[in-house]
C-alpha cells in the first residue's frame, strides 16, 4: 500500500487534448464579437472590398486619424 497514485501518461494526454479543445471552441465563440467590433470601424467601401479586416490600422482605428485631424493648407 506504499504505492501512490500520479498523474500518467494517459492523464497528461487527456488533459492536453482538452486544454487544447476549449482554448479552440474559446477562440470560435470570440470570433463574431470581434468580427462585429472590426466591421463597425470599417467604411462600406472597405467592408465590400474585403481584404485584412482582422487587423484594423489604416482606417479610422488608427491613432494618427483619430487623435490629429488631417491639417488643412
């Protein structure tokens, strides 16, 4: 009766796999939200065009049209 119980390889094996599983349902759930959010910032012409909408940078999102208005000459 000396003997103790621990974690074996089967363990450690369903423990990834499942960690593994519910980070990608994790991420499948998050997607629409973050889709909507992106979309929203996005102008019609940029969402018919399609293209890189997962990284907004170069719309309005960015910083530098957000916070300094274009300067008028």
């Amino acid at each position: 009766m000396g003997k103790t119980i621990g974690a074996g390889w089967s363990d450690r094996l369903f423990q990834t796999f499942t960690g593994i599983l519910l980070i990608l349902v994790g991420l499948v759930c998050f997607f629409p939200f973050y889709y909507i959010v992106v979309v929203s910032f996005a102008t019609p012409a940029e969402f018919r065009q399609g293209g890189s909408l997962l990284f907004p940078g170069n719309g309005r999102c960015s910083r530098t049209s957000t916070f300094y208005p274009p300067r008028r000459s």
